[in-house]
C-alpha cells in the first residue's frame, strides 16, 4: 500500500480516478497528463505481460492515491509475486503541478511515498512537456520492459544465493560487515544470528547465503520503508562480495532511464 504523508493524501478508486478533471498547462510549455491515463497504462501494461511474467491476474493488488487540494498529484501501485515467489512491484507517478515528471518504476519490494519517495530498481521518467502526450504510452512501456529484465536477472541472483551453503566465518563476516555498515544495529545481530540458526520459515531454506539474508531481513521488520529499501541494497552487495570478492557487487539500482532523444 501507497504511504500517505500529507493532510490531503487519500486512497482513490480507478473509477474515481477517471473522473478526476485535467488542468491548462501553467506555462507555455507545460503539458498535463490526465492521471487516469497514466494509470490505465501502466495498469494495462502489466496485464499485457502477466503470462510472460507467469503471474496470475488474480494475484496482481492495487492501490491508487491522490494528493494536493485538486488531486494535483498522483500515485499508482501494483503488488504481484514473481515465479520464484519474490514481492516484486510497479509503480507510476503523475503530476499536474510540476512537482515532478511522469514516472513508472519497478523493483522487488519497492517503497512509493507521497513524499515523493521511490526506492526501485529500474525507473523511466518524462517531463511534461508537448512530447509527452504522443510518447508517454512508449515511455511507460518502455520501463515496464526494463524492470521485467531486472526481475529475471534479480530471480537469478536469488537463487545463486539459495544454492550457496556458507561457512561459520562467512556467516559472522556477513553479519558484522551488515553491523559496520548500519544495515542493522550491534542490538539485533544476537537475533539475526538465531534466526540463521533456527529460521522462522521454511522458506528461508537452511546454511546458505539466502538464510542469511531472511534472518537480517526478518530482524528489521518493521523498520522505517525509507531505510529499509537502502539496508536491504546494502546487504546484497555484502552477501555478493562474500560469496565472489573478485567480482564488483550487483547494484540493486541498475537503470533510471529518462529518453533524452524523444
């Protein structure tokens, strides 16, 4: 679910949505998007690539907000798992005021704030201007293909860790490095450690690279969204470096496309 921050943030249905009105541009040059374009595409979009993706539709949620006196912004949200079971998201963001351009995004468990906060792996944006309304669509396709590649290559990733077994200094390296570089505090590696050791979940699956970063993750439950997207790229890249110091740690933040040439 969207994070709502201010007074005038409210959850809003596509129905609704639609009969939201578009404003004039404010300058010369300003183009507004109505929001339930934006959304229907992407909606759309998603739907388009379900069998692709092998999703089922039902299992697809979500959430549409509004902000500002005259729903000047809005936020879309689509939750689904991806084959391998991993949350993955895509979400959109569309402004009639200029706070900021349109936006699809995608990413594993994605953080999306009215604040205007998004934490994905692979996001494509386009200020308003006259171009947007003939490219837009090719825009936000555009995106949703791109975060489909980070998926497979981030589904490929977390099997490489599924099926690494790792030592007991590996563990300990793992969770002081996660310590040192504030993915968690000295007051939960106890925890941490424990639920390496015992698992809450048979998911988490035993002694590999993949237990360890349930058992951090389990530990920071309920940390603030904000935080927690940036802790998690940063466990990633201490289990990559662990389990292949010669190769550079995957970044979870692999493209922000935004066609300059359009």
């Amino acid at each position: 679910m969207i994070m709502l921050s201010n007074p005038t943030d409210r959850h809003i249905s596509l129905q609704d949505l639609a009969a939201l009105p578009t404003p004039k541009g404010r300058t010369r040059t300003h183009y507004p998007l109505p929001h339930i374009d934006v959304a229907n595409t992407i909606r759309r979009g998603i739907m388009d690539r379900l069998s692709t993706w092998e999703i089922d539709p039902a299992d697809v949620e979500s959430d549409y907000v509004v902000s500002g006196e005259n729903a000047e912004r809005m936020f879309a949200l689509f939750t689904f798992k991806s084959k391998t079971g991993i949350n993955s998201c895509v979400a959109g963001k569309n402004a009639h005021d200029m706070r900021f351009p349109m936006v699809v995004a995608g990413g594993k468990s994605m953080s999306v704030c009215t604040n205007l906060d998004l934490f994905p792996a692979v996001q494509s944006k386009r200020k308003h201007t006259k171009h947007i309304i003939d490219q837009y669509r090719d825009i936000i396709h555009m995106g949703l293909d791109a975060a489909s590649g980070t998926w497979k290559a981030q589904d490929a990733r977390y099997q490489a860790w599924r099926d690494a077994p790792l030592g007991a200094q590996q563990v300990d390296h793992l969770l002081m490095s996660s310590m040192r570089e504030g993915v968690i505090p000295p007051s939960k590696l106890a925890n941490a450690y424990n639920q390496y050791q015992t698992p809450e979940f048979a998911e988490y699956g035993s002694g590999t690279a993949w237990t360890a970063h349930n058992a951090v993750t389990h530990v920071l439950r309920g940390s603030n969204p904000h935080h927690l997207a940036r802790k998690t790229t940063a466990l990633g890249s201490i289990i990559d470096a662990i389990l292949d110091p010669v190769v550079e740690p995957q970044s979870e933040i692999l493209w922000d496309v935004e066609p300059t040439a359009l």
